[in-house]
C-alpha cells in the first residue's frame, strides 16, 4: 500500500498500458487456440479480468466524481480562505 502511494502519474500510465497490452495479447491467443478458448479454467480467468476491469472504472468514476467535488469547494469564492488556510491542493483526476 506504501508503494502504491508513491507511485507518480507517470509511473501510473506505464503500468496500466503495460496491463493492458498483457491482458489484449492474453485474450487475443486464448481465441486463437480453439483448445483453450473452451477451457474452463481460461474462461474463468477471462470472466475474472472482466469483473476487475469493470470494478476498476467504476471505482476511478467515483473517485473522479470526489476529486472533482473537493476541486469546486476549494475554487468557491466563500470557502476559498478555508482551503487556503487549511494549504489544500488541487488533485488530479484519474484517467
């Protein structure tokens, strides 16, 4: 968990490009071997890919949502002084 907090945005995007490609080229030879694309074990893997790959977007939708939420209330002209105050920064959104 420590690591993961140290992890630069950078970083962040070589890492998913980098699981994404695995996962495409995974899938693009599973379908190619008619043998393994029936397999059980290979179907679960897929269809436990999917589930986190589905997890994944809503939980970056939600966290979008409070970034941008906590981004509006520091920029309002009444509770400025309080994020100011309080040294707030503005964070970035997950893409």
């Amino acid at each position: 968990e420590d690591t993961l907090q140290n992890i630069k945005d950078t970083e962040r995007t070589i890492v998913k490009s980098f699981l994404v490609q695995t996962a495409q080229a995974l899938f693009y030879y599973g379908e190619q071997n008619e043998q393994l694309s029936v397999n059980p074990e290979y179907v679960s893997l897929k269809k436990s890919l999917a589930e986190v790959d589905e997890h994944f977007r809503q939980q970056v939708a939600i966290y979008n949502a409070a970034v941008t939420n906590y981004n509006f209330w520091g920029k309002l002209f009444a509770y400025r002084w309080v994020s100011r105050l309080m040294k707030h920064k503005e964070k970035e959104l997950i893409s």
